[in-house]
C-alpha cells in the first residue's frame, strides 16, 4: 500500500476512534508514525470525524421519524375503531387505553423544531470541532 494511501486509511480508522495500537497493528507502521501522521492530518481526522457524527445523527433522526410514522398509523386505526363503536361492550375499554398509550408515546416522541441562525449553526459546528480534536 501507498504512503498516500496509508495516510487515508489511518485517517479513515482515527476518525472511527480506533486506538494507535490498534491502527499500527492493522496498517504495521510505528505508534509514533501514526502520532506524527495524528498531527499532520488533525483537521482531516476531525471534519471526518464530524461526518460520521452527522451521519448518526441523521440515522436517529429517520428512526425517530419512522417509529412516529409507525404508532401514528396504529393509532390513527385504533381512533377509527374506537369511533365506530358505540361504547356498549367491555372491549372497548381496552381499545381506549390502547389509544392513551400510544397518545403517550407519539407525545414522547415529539420533537419541538429548532430553528436556528445561520450564526448559531456556525458556531455549533465550531464548537464541535473543538469537541473533535480532543
């Protein structure tokens, strides 16, 4: 492998927070080379390393986002169900809290939207760099 393209790699496995013993063993260079390629390349492993945080933030968000999916739908037939009844026989009871249960869980997996200013954003992604490089 290229010297180029061992600096990728080991960009690459710092970022995912992988150790320098484990890096030197996997790419078989020194612990002292990687900690000099560390210094070099700070700024690379760093905006890698905000990337892959992005990422997972990005996979939360569509799971958060398909669980309310998910209850809405049950809920929205529970509502219907319940409507079409006329509340007479014992089942029904179990159907309403059914639906307050699951009104729980789409109120708990509410999330108020944040608008923010671009300043404000910029300062986040500061911040997080920051958060990076130690």
């Amino acid at each position: 492998m290229a010297d180029t393209e061992l600096k990728k790699r080991f960009i690459q496995l710092r970022a995912k927070g992988l150790s320098f013993d484990k890096i030197a063993k996997e790419l078989k260079k020194s612990k002292q080379t990687l900690i000099n390629w560390s210094k070099d390349h700070k700024e690379e492993i760093a905006n890698l390393k905000a990337l892959e945080l992005e990422t997972l933030q990005d996979e939360l968000y569509l799971s958060t986002e398909a669980r309310l999916k998910a209850q809405g739908a049950i809920y929205k037939k529970l509502k219907e169900e319940a409507e079409s009844r006329d509340f007479s026989d014992v089942p029904t009871e179990k159907l309403l809290d059914l639906m307050v249960k699951y009104e729980k869980r789409i109120e708990e997996e509410h999330i108020e939207p944040n608008f923010r200013s671009e300043e404000e954003i910029e300062t986040d992604k500061a911040d997080a760099l920051k958060w990076a490089n130690f």
